[in-house]
C-alpha cells in the first residue's frame, strides 16, 4: 500500500486502489481509476454532492466503468459482520412481511477525544445522520431485504447536540417482493442502539432479531478489504 499525490499515472500501474482521502476528492479518484480499468474501493460517500455537475460525474463514472471493464466496491462495513450474515441466513427463504432497522449512537461517543461538533459527521454539508448512518442502513436493507420499489422519509435536526446538520431520519420503504421496511438513524441514542427486526410467514408467521456486537468490527473491516483483494486478484486472473 503507498499513499499517492498523482492518481491517474498511479491507477494505471496498479492492481487495485484504495480512495480513503476526504470525501470531496472522492469521484474524481474513482473516475481516474476507472479510466485505466483498474479496480477501486471507495469510502462512503461517493459523491458530496446531488447537483447537475455531481449527477454528470456520476454518470460519467457509471459509463467509464462500463467502457473500461473497471469495477469498484464501496465501503459497507457491516455486510461483514459474521453475526449478520449468519442473521440474514435464517429467513432467506422465507417471504419478508416486515422489518425495523433501528440505529442511534449519540455523537459525542463517536470519537471521545474530538469535538463531534467539528467532525465530518456534524457537517451540514455532508449530509449529516443521512450520508453517515442511514446510507449503511438502506445499503443493509437492500442487502437483506431486496430491491427498492418505493422509498418516502423525514429527515430533522433537532438542535439538541447543537449541530445545524440533520441528526434524526426514518425511511419507509416498500420492497419490489411487497415488504415493508422502516428504518431509524439518531445522532442522540445513548447507549449505542443497532437493532434489525424481521417479520416472515413460512411455515406460519417467524420473527427474528439481531443486536449489533461491536466486537465483530475489527474481523469485519479485515473481512471488507480481503473481499476488496479477492476481487483484483479475480480481475487479473481474467
């Protein structure tokens, strides 16, 4: 691994690249990547913004990526929790009624020896709750649950941890196999809060529930950038 100033004359001698920089710089290095066909894993978000300019540039990486036969992984750490694969396991063939997806951490335990006001996950620009928790908990329901047909929801900023960013939102989706799901991201929980709730009829109707164990995180990340390795060495052997 070598930290790069020079993107594009790096990508193109690489078997795969890791965008870990800030976030702004995000699509521009994916784009260099994907313009020498070489593989990349990106940090969440991929882009900071929805303007025309940013949906060109998300467009254009769609196209390149197609053009060249690049590929990229993004990162969502949590499909990796072995608990939560073994979780989504359980009801994989059964039909999906409903589910709750409920994450909260207050923010001032993210990162204990940092101000939380001036952190990325406080910045109103970035999104706040909703690029920096909810994109993991919609990633996990398409993961779990399928593809989207309808998606409607609230975002807020509650002004309690005195951040203008938005620190509460909740989803509602209607899944295209007819499952409903809601979804709930807070900057305010405390103690942590990450639970994932599923409703199935089979062989009448089954619940099941998984609870977040912070001890998996390490294995997780492990098991997120071998999957990442995995890829390239596939890409090369073609």
């Amino acid at each position: 691994l070598h930290r790069v100033d020079n993107w594009a004359e790096t990508a193109a001698v690489s078997d795969g690249m890791f965008v870990c920089t800030p976030p702004k710089y995000h699509l521009s290095y994916c784009l260099a990547c994907a313009g020498s066909g070489v593989p990349f894993f990106v940090e969440k978000p991929l882009s900071t913004g929805l303007t025309d300019l940013h949906v060109d540039a998300l467009t254009q990486l769609i196209e390149t990526m197609q053009e060249r036969g690049a590929w990229g992984m993004m990162g969502q750490s949590y499909r990796h929790l072995p608990s939560l694969q073994k979780f989504g396991k359980q009801f994989s063939h059964q039909d999906i009624l409903a589910a709750e997806i409920w994450q909260g951490q207050n923010l001032a335990d993210w990162r204990p020896d940092a101000d939380y006001k001036l952190s990325y996950s406080a910045s109103i620009e970035q999104g706040g709750v909703v690029r920096d928790s909810l994109s993991h908990s919609l990633d996990i329901a398409n993961w779990l649950f399928g593809e989207f047909s309808h998606i409607t929801g609230l975002v807020g900023a509650s002004g309690l941890l005195g951040i203008d960013a938005p620190d509460v939102a909740t989803a509602l989706i209607k899944m295209r196999n007819g499952a409903q799901v809601t979804i709930h991201n807070d900057y305010w929980m405390r103690p942590r809060e990450f639970t994932i709730r599923v409703v199935t009829c089979g062989k009448g109707m089954n619940r099941f529930e998984w609870r977040f164990d912070h001890t998996e995180m390490s294995e997780a990340y492990c098991e997120e950038t071998m999957s990442f390795v995995d890829g390239c060495k596939r890409k090369l052997q073609k």
